[in-house]
DNA sequence: AGTTTACTGCGCACGCTGTTCGCAGTACGG
DNA sequence: CCGTACTGCGAACAGCGTGCGCAGTAAACT
C-alpha cells in the first residue's frame, strides 16, 4: 500500500462517514498513558480502551504503532511553546534549550522515541523554527546557522537522554534510588579498586557534582554554556 | 529476588555444574543478530535458538532481557578501542568522538540501548576513561573535567542519534532512500508554501548541506569544531 | 567416600503484543 | 437515488517475555 506520512494526508476523508475520534485526541490519550505509565503501557489496545474503540479501528488513522508514536512525540512537543525572541541569541537559545530540556523532563518517554524515526510535525517544526530564529541573523550563512541549531539541539537531546536513564534506572521511587545509589557505591569502589580507571577514580573521589542532589542542574547549566561559548566564537 | 547488576556478578558460580555459555559468546551472539537483521530481532528465543540452547536457558545468565540489553551494549563498545592519548587534548578529543561516531555507526542499534539504563560494563568504562583522560591536566578542576567530557560524549551521542535516525528512515536501501527523499521534499513544498516557517524555509532554499551527499559528515566535523572551541574557552 | 548443597539446562504454560482480513454499515458525489 | 469510498470492528495468527518446577551435576564439607 505505501501509503504517504501521516502530516501529508487530509484527517478527514472526502466521502464516507465523519471519523469517530480526531488525531489530537488520540495523540492526547497516549500521551497520558505514557506519563502515567511509561512508554510500555502505550498499546495499541489499551490506546483503544482508552478512547472506548475497537482495538483495530486505531489502524484507520494511524498506519502502525510507530505512526500512533509520531502523533505523540508531536503533540508532546506543544506541551511547551518556544519562548518568544529577543534578540539576543544567546539569551534565545538558553530559553529554548531550558524549555526543551523540561518539556523531556516532563515527558521522559520522549528521548526515547524519536531515535526511531525523524518526526516532523507541525508542533516538531515550530521549534525548530524558533531555534533557526534564534540563531539566524542577516549576514550569517545558512550553512553556518544549520550547524549552530544542530550543535544546540543535538546536546540538549544527548543530555536529557542521560539523565532520564539514570533518572529512571532508579525509578523516580525514593527507596529505589537510595538502593541503587547503594549499588552503584558498591561498583564504584571495585572500579577505584582495579586501578584501571586513574582518571575515572579521581573524578570519583575529587568531584562534587556527582554527589550533588541538583547535580543534573549544574551539569546542564555548565555544558550549555560550553556550547555557547563554542557557538559564539563563529558569530561576529 | 533483586540479584545485583550483572557486572558485579561472579560469571562462574561456585558450585554447580560449569555453563555451556560464556557471557562474551552470549553478547556476540546477539550483537551479530542485531547487526544483521536489526534490534527487532533479538528475542530471546532467537538468540538462545542461536546458540543451539533452550529458551528459558538463558534467564541462567542474564536477569531479563534488559541485562541482555547490557551486554550487547558493552559488547559493542569494545569494537572500537580508545585511541591511545598524545597529550594533545584537542586531537585526543576529536579522535574519541571521530571513533565513537565510527563504532555507534556501525552498529545503529547502539544508541537506542543505553536511552532506557545507564550501561557500567568495562569496555564502557575504558571509553569514559579515554575521554577523561583526554579532558585531564593537573591543575584543572575535576568538575570541569566532568562537565567537558559530558559535553563532548552527549553531543556525539545525540548526533549520532539523529543520524541514524534519518539512515533507518530510508532504510539503508537505495531506492526506499530516494523514495524518502521525494516524500521530504513534496513535505518540505507544503512547508515551504505554509509561509509559516520563514527561517525553516530559509535553510532548506539556501543552506548547501542538506543537499550533499556526505552533509553528515560535514554537519559532525562543523558542530564537534564549536563543541571544542567552546570547551577550549575553559581551558588555560 | 558419602552426603549435602547450590547450582544448570529446559519444557510447559500464561497473558500479552502488533497486525491482517473480511464484512456490515454510512455519508457524500454525481 | 444509486454507486462509491470510506468507517468501525470482531476474529484470528504468529510471536513475544518470563515464572515455575523438575531432573541432573559438580563442588564443598564431614
């Protein structure tokens, strides 16, 4: 069949009966199942359930499962609105470098999806238009532009996918974040004790950020300012 | 039960008859198939049919599936070896991310692994060590030295994850490539015409990149120079 | 040497998954 | 007012991860 994307083609049908549900209020519910309850509770039965359906009517309006994925990685996506432009780039970017950073943050399902497939959206588009706008000015090459709102997005994305497997590998739980930390410890210290790792030991035992509760937060804030420092070295 | 992570794990029990697999021929086994015929692939049943033992054998060696997970990925992460350092840290740096980029290419499954847990094993742990070491001078903060080598391996990760995303949309295949392509570019009209999206619509009439053949290549050289030169703002 | 103990390999079974097919019902275009 | 192109959906299929329990085996202890 081969059927285009799902952005290319019309929601509604020009003949036969108005559809049941819209693609927002699919996209909608699992969305909501997925925060609440991770990425693998998202079914296409359960999505069904949701919306009080049968189970393959969903395959009316999405091609497949990983089409059902596109629509929410796209709605997520307009839980946040990129920041209105100032015009100073560097103020822009950190904007929407925080906004994204807290939009995975708040949908942690999201990291994962798109390493699939490339989503494009039109809630997708809009922040990629506010990165481009944020970089772009008269004079600069478009290349150049292309490469800067990559370098930008591209770390944001590589961060939040860090931090969300360390942050979900001690699943959000309390107890189970001072277990694993535990177990970690106990890792830590046979690495130490190998003597394999001299440099990985002492970021181990010299560093503070590991050991600090808001230690993602200072992380971010530090790299992202190395990237920007990078970024500012090729602009005027 | 709640056994400990596998790397702290003795592979051999002390009593008990001596098992019919090694943890390394598990791992290549599943590497193999996830190279040839995609992550899809790997099952359970598969992996243990290729090794000629029972399903249900395998759940001896691995915890679940996700400890599976864990091996592939430091398996893989020991097909490529650190490059040896030359006290150069530029050129030390830029090797480790020319050679990660080189490893995550050649096996795609890669970067979608470790989004769902941190992966400890000690081929992993030698590539955090290469790149410490690269980032390390006596007099330099250790939590900059965290923080810049987080910089440079979240921003391969993350290019990496993009690309191979793009790579897997086309499938490889030459002519599901150009089909991809003229789907993009009947999309990127409709984009275009919205008038939505005037620095997106900027790029794609303008920029270069996007049209060359090895745009990958050039937008990783590009965006790794900016990643350094903002960490060299940091350093001396 | 004999016994105990802790392991290994593995068949069975359960509940779940994504997806194809075909059929009855419906609204719009001509 | 008919023909056509759609919608909703139940049944069915092949495949998935994994818990359970049992027989066999090698090392440790007496």
């Amino acid at each position: 069949m081969d059927r285009p994307p799902i952005w290319l083609r019309p929601e509604r049908a020009a003949r036969g009966p108005r559809p049941a549900h819209s693609r927002a209020e699919i996209a909608a519910a699992a969305v909501r199942v997925a925060d609440a309850e991770g990425l693998t509770a998202v079914s296409m039965r359960r999505i069904a359930t949701e919306l009080a359906t049968g189970t393959t009517s969903l395959y009316r309006y999405v091609d497949g499962k990983d089409e059902l994925f596109d629509l929410m990685v796209d709605h997520a996506m307009g839980d946040g609105r990129p920041p209105a432009p100032t015009g100073d780039w560097r103020a822009d970017l950190t904007a929407v470098a925080h906004e994204q950073r807290a939009l995975m943050l708040r949908h942690p399902w999201l990291v994962r999806l798109p390493a699939t497939r490339p989503v494009l959206g039109p809630n997708t588009l809009a922040w990629l238009e506010a990165t481009y706008a944020a970089v772009d000015v008269p004079g600069l090459d478009a290349d150049e532009v292309l490469a800067q709102a990559a370098t930008l997005l591209t770390f944001v994305r590589g961060h939040a996918l860090e931090e969300i497997a360390e942050l979900e590998a001690a699943r959000g739980d309390q107890a189970a974040m001072s277990d694993w930390l535990a177990k970690q410890a106990q890792y830590g210290e046979r690495v130490i004790g190998s003597g394999d790792y001299p440099h990985l030991s002492r970021m181990m035992l010299e560093a503070e950020t590991p050991h600090a509760a808001d230690r993602f937060d200072r992380l971010f804030e530090r790299s992202l300012g190395h990237v920007l420092d990078g970024l500012a070295a090729h602009r005027s």
